[in-house]
C-alpha cells in the first residue's frame, strides 16, 4: 500500500513540483480556473517553508518566523494553504496542525476542501477532528452515576438529608435523580448498542448541559491507562486516531488549552508540526481570555468549606495510609486560612468600594469598579500574595491525595465497593482541585504586579472588580493580562516548527505593506523575522456592492435623541421581502432600539424579526435560511457574534445594516486599562489601538455581505463619522473598492 510520501515526494526533494501538478490536477477535475491570488498564497507559503533550515535530527534551526498572508474573500485561502503545506510537511517528515476559529468552519475544511482536493490528487493523507475531554463521555463517571456514588448527582447533597431538612427536600432530590438517571441510562443504552460514539456532537437529541458536564472529565481526575474503560474510552479512541494522521483539524481554544497543559496532550508537539491559524485575528484575544481568571469570594468560602468538609469525612483514608491523614489535614488547615483571608479581603474591598449607579434598574450588567491602569493597590496585592500561597499548598496536597487514591485503586484484590468509593472521592478532590487551580491563575496574577516604580516597564494585569447590584450578588474578582504577546511568542511561534497565520482581516488595510499588520504583530507577539503577505478578494466590489452611509444629525452614544434617529433609519431601511441583517454595537444599544421600533413598525412587521435578543443564533440563523429557501424575506438582528464568521451568500444576505462603528466599548476593563497605560508611557492609545481594532472589526462586519463572486447588494451604515471624522477615510479605504452614496437620515 502507498504512503503519503511514496505519492507525495518520491525523491522527497522536489515539493514544489508536487504542489504545482496537484493544483493543476485540481483545477482540471473540478473544471474551475486558478486564481491569481491564492496561486501567489500558495507560492507565499512554498517560499516560506522552503528556507527553513533543520538540523540532522529535522528539528528547525533558522530564526523563529511566521508566515503571514491576508486573503480577501474567495481568494480559496484554505486550498492554497493545504496545497502548500501538505508536500512540505511530507518531505520533512512533519504533521500539520489546522487551528480554526469555529466548529463550521472545522466542518468546512474536514467535509469540504480537503476531500475535493483529496478527490483530485489521490493523496494518501490520513485526516482526523480534535476535540477536548468536554466533548466526549466518560464511561467511569458515568458508571458512578448510575451507581448512586454520594454527591455526584447534580442539585443533590453530598450526603443524607439532614432531619430538619422537610420533606420538600427529598422529593425534590429523588425528581432531581430519576430524571437525572433516565438520561445516563439513556447515554449507556446508546453508546454499548453502537448506536453513539460517546462524542456528544454525534448525540442525536438535546441533553441538558448541566447534566453533559457530570459525565466528561478532564486531565486532573482521568485514570488514563488505569481505568477499567480505557480500551473502550471515546477521548482515547481518538487519541489513538490523532497519533498517526497526517493533518489534525483543531480550534484556537483547544490549541491553547493543550499548550496550557505543556503541549503534545491533545495535538501533536508543535516542533514536529507545521501549524495553520485560520481567522489568525482572533487569536491574540482568545489568548488573553485562557490566561483571565476569575472567582466570587463568597463563592471561593463556600467551595473551599466543602473542600474542607470532604476532607474531614475521608476517616478511611486516614486510616488506611498515615501520610494520606496528615495530607488531609493539610487541606482542611489551607481552606480554612484561605477562607479567612478571602473575608478579609471582603471586609477590605467593603471599605474601598466605589460602585456606580445603575440609572436602567432592568440593566442586566454588572456593576463594574477598575483599578486604572492596571495600578493595583498594596493591600490587595499582599492578600492576594498569601491567597496565592495557600492555593499552592491546597493544590499541592491534593495531588498527593489524588496520587495516594490511584496507588489504591491500582492494587489487584482491591474491593468493588471500595474501588466504587474511590473513584467517587477521586472525581470530588479533582473538581477541588480544577477550582484551585482557578483560584492559582487569578490571585497569582495580582500578587506578581510590580509596584509603582516599575509598574510601567511592561504592560499590566487589568484587574477589576463587578456586583450585580449595590445590594446583592457575590463579590467577584477578575485579572487579565491585557497583552498576549509575549506567551504566544515563548509557547507557540519559538515552539512550532512553522507557523502560518491567515486571515481575511489581519491588516488595518490601509497598504499592503509590513507596517499594515503592525497592530496584529503587536498582539500576537510575532518574530521580528515574519513575513507578510496581501491578496485582495477576486470579486468585483464596484460592481456588485454599495456602500450608504447616513449623514447622522444625532452624535452616536446612549441619548434618547440619537437612539429615536437610529431608530427611525432602521425602520425607513427595512425591506421585509429581501434577506437583511442589521448589526448592533452592544446590548444595551440593541435593546433601546428594539423598543422604540415596537412603536415604529407594524406588530406583524416587528413581531417576525429574527432578534439575537430572545434566540440562540443558530436558532436565528436556521429560521432565517428557511425563511429565504421558502421564498420569504427575512430580517435578522445581532451583534458582534453576527459580524464574524456568519455565511449567508447568495440570497440569503443582499441588505447589512451596521449601526455603529465598531469602537470598542468604553468600558471594557482590559482594553481600558491596557489604552491607560500606553498614554502614561507616551503612546496614542487611540492611533495604536482603539482606531486600528475598529478598522478591523468594520472589514470583518463587511465582509458579510459578498461570499461568492455572483452575490450583490448594500451595506448601510448609520454613523455619520465615516463622512466627518478625520479618521473616516481610513475606514472606508480599508474596504474593497466599492459605490458609496451619502443620504440623509428620515424626516422627523
């Protein structure tokens, strides 16, 4: 049987001849035309590949440097990039790793792209999907469930029903666990009668959420090779499937998350592969919000008081391994001290408080108070200092707790009823432990902030605190890094053997040169080493696309005066029998103008709109596709989970309607804190980030509207600072080439 390599590279010198007779054979089994920008892509990244150099053992041994290539809409990024790697990396003997941003467009390529191009060429490649732990079953916990295992149950005590408890208590408890067990007989039913694979987006029917994450585990409390499930595990059936394949389709999270854990856990080790980041502009804030913590202090008492509580009732555990009691102790000793520093630092923030007042008492956010420029104060740097220590000590002692329990559990006349109890007690202290290793991000982060006499010398940890109101709702504490470039310099670009990045929107767009992407290199942390690329979408904008722009009265922000003028422009806008979806800059936005196009529009009218504010998108999404398929107009409204990634070609999009530029809010507390910064050291917060970001978002938002080379239609956008801010040239030369007409917003 033939091999990759045998097909790929005989003489496994000659990748480039390979790349060009497989697009020619693509383009001559498909019947299309190559394209000149993704045959400059693909000869991009050949170039790029081609000059590293590798030691005898294939390791790289050239400079650290990324591949960087913006590709216009129906460029045919993804082609030109499989095209380009898969002959490198069977030459040089390397797996490649593919990083997208969501799950369809993981479909896209896995069921798309590459089995055209497979059809095409007959490469022999090996294909697999990763996943992480959450989205497969686990048969030993699920075994513990249906065994009744104590506090496993979700909603039910850990142990008996105290006497005064009421009787209330435990009819609810046994409602709670029969429509609980129905389900995990269910799952069990399936998975040994091979009708389900364990992977729950292989299940057929919904399962409630809260009741999926009793049945996964994670690294923590899995007994890998020692479970009595292994052969039979879902996760590590396709583990097993990911360590021969050739190409691994994965997401951004779960690349982080693995890189998180030492890399190599899930995907392979990024020195023997080459990797792609698809949609790479998420990237850098994905890498900011793996590194955010955050926890309630009443919270952290209550689940640090259990901790101690399981602790303390783990009397056969003591008895049978003296070091294992004293380990116990340990923990009970560390959660109580913790618990005590955490009302401390309740009592401390008390005194320091300065909540605003909410002036929408139905305003479902947060209340929200920020430590400027990431300038945090003493007091709570030293408590989060000693919380930090205690959290070390917890979690170092609930290792050896976890360590003693598996030693147990893999004795060979151990007993069923014990081993039952075990492993019950073993998935308790892992979930203690998951949550300390919280409690070790955030209060770790805020204990390492330098004070004020070096505080400026690297960028800071935002740190904040939200209440949901003056009255009530736990007191929570969050930190963030404000800048992700630095750890994804050190974990990803110095680690991977190559690494493409690529993007219909990395660039601010205002050239095609190195200093355009200056934003995203900055964020992203990139080598000083990289290379860049631009290739404009094929598609013919001038034709095919118009751009309105409204010349508001009304200055943008939260006035009755302006949202009455939005209003009454979205409502002239509208067209209910063609496909529109219309873009929000935030919730709060949303909202106001939802209420007054109630009074504005017809009840029918506002009734049959598709709002992301009482639907989930892909709900909305759905209904609008069959709204449009069934020869009906549709309007659709979101916000910037709409701006992003949504495929709507052809008819099923001809009208965009966005809002409001795309300005981060105001408020956002690592944005602020990073902008407060930047201005103390000299910088120009909104040159370098606000302005750049923005163009970014805007051209993502754009490019909703044309998906293939046949689609048409308009975008209007109703922020009249594109025609009267010095700053709004930029964001219209960042767009394709396109008719643009000025008009006047409604009378009245």
């Amino acid at each position: 049987m033939s091999t990759a390599t045998d097909i790929l590279s005989p003489d496994h010198y000659q990748p480039n001849e390979t790349i060009q007779s497989g697009y020619r054979a693509y383009l001559k089994h498909h019947g299309v035309s190559g394209r000149g920008g993704q045959k400059r892509m693909i000869a991009d990244i050949a170039r790029y590949l081609g000059a590293i150099q590798t030691n005898a053992d294939g390791l790289r041994t050239s400079q650290d440097a990324v591949c960087v290539v913006e590709a216009g809409t129906g460029t045919g990024k993804t082609l030109a990039y499989l095209l380009a790697t898969i002959p490198y990396a069977v030459t040089l003997g390397k797996k490649i790793i593919i990083a997208a941003a969501t799950v369809t467009q993981q479909q896209q390529i896995l069921k798309g792209e590459l089995p055209r191009l497979q059809a095409a060429t007959a490469w022999p490649l090996q294909v697999e999907l990763a996943k992480g732990r959450g989205r497969f079953l686990c048969l030993n916990r699920l075994e513990l469930l249906l065994a009744g295992s104590e506090g496993l149950f979700p909603g039910l005590p850990a142990g008996p029903t105290s006497a005064g408890a009421g009787a209330t208590n435990s009819a609810d408890s046994e409602l709670i666990e029969g429509f609980a067990r129905t389900h995990y007989e269910g799952l069990l039913s399936r998975f040994t009668s091979r009708q389900w694979t364990g992977d729950i987006d292989s299940l057929d029917d919904d399962l409630p959420n809260g009741l999926w994450q009793t049945v996964i585990t994670d690294n923590r409390s899995c007994f890998n090779r020692d479970c009595d499930f292994f052969s039979q595990c879902p996760y590590f059936r396709q583990r097993a499937q990911i360590e021969s394949a050739d190409i691994v389709i994965a997401n951004q999270d779960l690349l982080l998350s693995d890189i998180r854990l030492g890399g190599g856990v899930v995907l392979p080790a990024l020195k023997d592969s080459i990797l792609i980041i698809d949609e790479a502009h998420q990237l850098p804030e994905k890498a900011l919000n793996h590194f955010s913590a955050f926890a309630g202090l009443g919270s952290s008492q209550q689940q640090l008081a259990e901790m101690k509580a399981r602790a303390d009732a783990a009397e056969h555990l003591r008895l049978s391994d003296h070091k294992l009691g004293e380990r116990l102790g340990d923990i009970s000793k560390h959660a109580v001290e913790a618990g005590e520093l955490l009302r401390e630092l309740w009592e401390w923030q008390q005194t320091q408080a300065q909540w605003p007042e909410k002036t929408d008492r139905f305003e479902q956010q947060p209340l929200l108070q920020r430590y400027e420029a990431g300038a945090c104060p003493e007091t709570l740097r030293e408590l989060a200092g000693k919380l930090s220590q205690q959290s070390d000590k917890l979690q170092a002692a609930l290792g050896d707790i976890l360590g003693g329990i598996a030693q147990m559990l893999d004795k060979d006349n151990i007993d069923p009823d014990d081993s039952e109890r075990l492993q019950g007690e073993s998935l308790a202290f892992s979930g203690d432990q998951t949550y300390v290793d919280t409690l070790q991000r955030l209060y770790h982060q805020i204990s390492e902030i330098p004070d004020e006499s070096s505080r400026m010398q690297r960028p800071p940890i935002a740190v904040w605190w939200t209440k949901m109101s003056q009255d009530s709702g736990d007191l929570v504490l969050h930190a963030s890094p404000t800048h992700g470039g630095s750890y994804l310099a050190e974990q990803v670009w110095q680690n991977a053997f190559a690494a493409i990045c690529t993007s219909a929107t990395m660039s601010d767009g205002h050239d095609q040169s190195a200093s355009a992407f200056r934003r995203f290199s900055d964020t992203a942390g990139l080598p000083a080493g990289s290379v860049f690329a631009v290739h404009e979408s094929p598609f013919d904008y001038s034709e095919h696309c118009t751009l309105r722009i409204m010349n508001a009265r009304q200055r943008p922000g939260d006035s009755a005066s302006y949202i009455a003028e939005l209003s009454a422009a979205i409502a002239d806008a509208l067209n209910f029998d063609e496909a529109t979806l219309v873009l929000f800059s935030s919730r709060k936005q949303f909202t106001a103008v939802m209420a007054r196009l109630e009074q504005l529009l017809e009840k029918t009218r506002f009734e049959s709109m598709l709002s992301q504010l009482s639907a989930q998108p892909a709900q909305l999404i759905e209904a609008h596709r069959q709204r449009m398929t069934a020869g009906q107009g549709s309007v659709l409204l979101g916000m910037a989970s709409f701006a992003e990634g949504l495929d709507l070609p052809g008819e099923l999009l001809t009208h965009l309607i966005i809002c409001k530029l795309p300005f981060a809010v105001p408020d956002d507390p690592v944005e602020s804190t990073y902008s407060e910064w930047l201005q103390a050291r000299g910088g120009k917060p909104f040159d370098e980030v606000s302005l750049p970001d923005a163009i970014i978002r805007f051209r993502q938002a754009f490019g909703r509207l044309i998906r293939t080379e046949k689609d048409q239609g308009r975008v209007t956008v109703l922020d009249s600072r594109l025609l009267t801010k010095r700053y709004g040239r930029r964001f219209i030369e960042a767009l394709p080439r396109c008719r643009i007409q000025r008009f006047e917003p409604p009378a009245g």
